[in-house]
C-alpha cells in the first residue's frame, strides 16, 4: 500500500475514533497555552494540569510572569521535569514578550525566538492558539510514524515532513493531536501487540510486528 492510500485510511480511522480531538494541555488564552506547552517537555500533560492551576493564579501573563522572581517560579513548578531551567526559561520568554509588545503572536520566528521554545513547542501554538496548520511531532508521534510505515525518519524533522506530505494540510492540527490520544490509548511504546492494533495490525510491515513482538 502506497503511503498516500495508507495515510488516508489511517485518517479515516482517527477521525472516526477522535473528530473533534481536545487540547490535552489546560489553558485560557495563546500565552498560557505557550507556557503550558513549555512546561510538557519531559513531563506527562497530567502532571502539567496539575501544577498549572497555582501557577496561572499568580500569573496569567507576561507582566505577572516576569514580576516573579525565578525562585519563586521555581517554588510554583517544582514538580515539573526539568523545573530549575524551565523557571528560568518561563522568566526570561516573559520579559522578552514584554519586550516585543506584551503579545503572543503568531510568528514563527518570533515564537521559536523564545526561551525554551523549539520547533515543535511554536508549532504546537500556532495550530492549537491560532489555528494555522502545522504539524508538531513529539516522540510519540515519531515512533507511530514509524510503526506505521508513514515515515522512515531518524529525526522529528524528517518525520514532521513526511507526515505534512501524506495528511492534506486543513487535516494537520487535527491529526497531530489524533494520533497523541491514539499512541495513549491504544498503541503504547512497551509491550504492545502490533497484529492487535487498530491501525499497526494492518499499516506495519510483517517483520516490524514480528520484531517488536520478540521485544
């Protein structure tokens, strides 16, 4: 089957699975959402929800943000992986949205100009706060990328194109947050039964399932 021909059936069946996939990420406005992501490298996304809360009631914005000292950030965050360089990093992105006008905006340069924002960091926040299409990998999506043949990658780059390639580009912002939630519930990175899969059963190869199946 052709990557096309096998994106599209993958595509249908995410769709019917998750049509209207939520931001696994809690948040009320692009700033927060940026943060919020920032916050998820390395950390689950229920563990982010669980210390965001204390966090955005001492501050929502940039302004209250950077009046925080980083210990105090810190203090807020702990829990968090990676909380020291994350604290400072949410200091330092706070005074330079200041700095830029006060604003998040949908610039790319701009968002992956911040502290602590890569790539997939913006690309989350261009699709998920302003609804422009792009498509943010993470591991996750790398490795069912993989699994199912859609992309050969050795880096989230190479996969972040391949994956632009076969899914049409009003489906991107959608699809990246499908197949989060499908890596969740029903493909996992350990111990996972390939020919029981919804999709691997049919999308990876023979020797693929039979690889992971020896561990």
């Amino acid at each position: 089957m052709k990557r096309l021909d096998k994106a599209q059936k993958i595509g249908e069946i995410l769709d019917d699975l998750y049509p209207e996939p939520p931001i696994p990420l809690d948040h009320t406005d692009p700033y927060t959402l940026l943060v919020a992501v920032a916050l998820s490298a390395q950390t689950t996304d229920k563990k982010v929800n669980e210390v965001t809360p204390s966090l955005f009631a001492v501050a929502d914005t940039p302004e209250e943000m950077a009046a925080l000292p980083p210990d105090e950030i810190l203090e807020l965050i702990r829990e968090i992986g990676l909380a020291p360089t994350k604290a400072r990093n949410l200091s330092a992105m706070a005074h330079q949205i200041i700095d830029d006008g006060g604003e998040v905006r949908p610039d790319w340069e701009f968002l992956e100009s911040l502290a602590g924002v890569g790539h997939k960091t913006a690309s989350v926040v261009m699709a998920q706060a302003f609804g422009v299409p792009a498509f943010p990998v993470d591991t996750h999506i790398h490795r069912l990328a993989d699994r199912w043949g859609l992309s050969n990658g050795t880096t989230v780059d190479k996969t972040e194109r391949d994956l632009k390639a076969v899914f049409p580009t009003d489906t991107w912002n959608r699809r990246h947050l499908q197949i989060i939630y499908f890596g969740r519930e029903y493909c996992p990175a350990r111990r996972h039964d390939l020919a029981a899969c919804p999709i691997c059963g049919w999308a990876a190869t023979k020797k693929r399932i039979a690889a992971e199946a020896r561990g």
